[in-house]
C-alpha cells in the first residue's frame, strides 16, 4: 500500500511540475499568445494568478487582441 501511495503522489507532483512549467512558459514566451494549450492552463489557474499571467501576457503583447480569458466582456481589450 506504502508503494502505491508513493507512486501516486510522484506522478501527482510530476504532473503539477510540468503543467506549471508549460504554463509558465506559455506566460513568458515571446512568440505568440495565441497557444492553445497556453491559453487552457492560463484559464484552468486560480484568479489571481490567471490576473498575473495576463498582465504578463499583456505587458508583451498589448497591441494584439487579447487571448481567451484575458480579454474584457467586448473581447477586444485585455482585462
């Protein structure tokens, strides 16, 4: 039993570890804020830190429409 609930928290953090990661590079990358994936994680994260990722993603990106979960109820200006 002590196997099991061992394996099942190191996949636990496994999976905390990458999902954090992806997102955090989706936060920060400099290519487009158009990424699936990227904008999935930025909308699953708590407010608070979906409010920072999008600040992130505003503060580069300011000048193009804004991605799903960071744009204002007219869908054409960050929040």
């Amino acid at each position: 039993m002590k196997k099991v609930v061992r394996l099942l928290l190191t996949i636990t953090v496994a999976f905390v570890v990458f999902t954090g990661f992806r997102w955090y590079r989706y936060i920060t990358n400099t290519d487009s804020p158009y990424d699936e994936i990227g904008i999935t994680l930025n909308n699953a994260m708590p407010g608070p830190i979906n409010a920072w990722g999008c600040a992130k993603l505003k503060t580069t990106f300011g000048t193009s429409l804004p991605p799903y979960g960071c744009a204002a109820e007219n869908a054409t200006q960050w929040k």
